[in-house]
C-alpha cells in the first residue's frame, strides 16, 4: 500500500525517534509498505518518520544507480546490493573530509541543495530479523545512510544550510508545506505557521 510521504513542516519529522524490538506490530508489512512507497516516488531511501511514524527504522535502494539502461555495470556498480532495512540504527563514527553533494528529500520536493558531509561512517543497526551488524559504508551510499539516518534525529538536509542559504528557502519550504509544489506522489502538508 503506498502511503502519503509527510511534508516539511510536519512536527514528526522533528521528533526524535523511537527504537523498536522483535516483533514490532505490523511491521513486516511496514516495510513493504515502504519499499512501495518509495520505488512509486522514485527515492533511493525513505524513513519512518516520512510517513508518520516515529520509529528507528528507514530504507534504501540504490541498486537502480548500479546498472545504466542497457543494464551495463555504470561505475556505481558496487551499489548492486545496495537495498536494505536499518532497524535501531546508530552512526558510531564519522571521519575524512567533508564533501559537498547536492541532496533532495522526498519530503521536501523541488528543492535540492549542496549538503556537506564526511565521506566515511560506520553505523550500527539490525536488520529486518534483527540480527545485528556494524558495518562501514563510504561514497553515495555514506551518503544516502546519513541522510535516512538524520531522519531519525529530526534532522532534514536544509538544517546542514548555511543560515543565509536557510532564510533564501524560507519562503519556498512555507509554499511546500502548504501543497503549493508540483508534485507527482502522494502527500500529506503540514502548513508552517
Ligand atoms: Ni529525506
């Protein structure tokens, strides 16, 4: 079932969220909820709290990046297996030279903006059986974690701005927050006052 993606200014994407145990009610379907939720909005990674719940869990699937139309191996090609669930997950350590991406959020739709980060993490987490990993990611999939992982905080990519670059945005995130932005998924707007 595809379900409607929060929209910035909504209190959830705030909050910080909650870890879950074995045996979280619904939540085998939860996931595949998710998963059809953010293959139909085209994301590569999507969190709890963007559809409402505020719980320690989020998706990602880069594998699309793996392979170009012809299903050639692109140089992303070690983003094969790059699809999984990251249950409780905690980032342990961050380390190298900050690099700057141009980031989107499916919750904030339209806008895309240059967020620095460090290129190297390692980040504990369970998966879907909650068996336990630490584990070490670098490059686009640092990348795509860290900004799953910020969800759980209550952290969006536009709180990395500048506060200059911020206040230039203001008026477009209130716009957003209201539905005024053309978008082709489902939605659920949380005006800012
Ligand atoms: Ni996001």
């Amino acid at each position: 079932m595809i379900l409607p993606i929060r929209s910035y200014g909504d209190p959830v994407l705030k909050k910080m969220a909650e870890d879950i145990e074995p045996g979280h009610p619904g939540l085998k379907q939860l996931i595949a909820d998710m998963f059809e939720t953010m293959y139909e909005a085209n994301g590569v990674g999507l969190a709890a709290p963007q559809i409402g719940q505020s719980i320690r869990l989020f998706i990602v699937d880069a594998s699309p990046f793996a392979e170009d139309e012809d299903g050639k191996p692109t140089e992303d090609a070690h983003l094969k297996d790059f699809k999984k669930v990251f249950i409780n997950a905690y980032i342990v350590e961050e380390e190298g030279e900050a690099w700057p991406f141009e980031e989107g959020c499916l919750s904030i739709p339209s806008i895309r903006e240059e967020v620095y980060r460090e290129p190297k993490i390692v980040i504990q987490y369970q998966d879907e059986n909650f068996k336990e990993y630490e584990e070490e990611f670098d490059g686009f999939a640092a990348r795509v974690i860290q900004h799953e992982h910020d969800h759980l905080d209550g952290v969006l990519f536009v709180d990395h701005l500048t506060p200059m670059r911020r206040r230039l945005l203001k008026g477009k995130l209130r716009d957003i927050s209201r539905g005024k932005t053309d978008v082709k998924y489902k939605m659920r707007f949380t005006p800012v006052k």
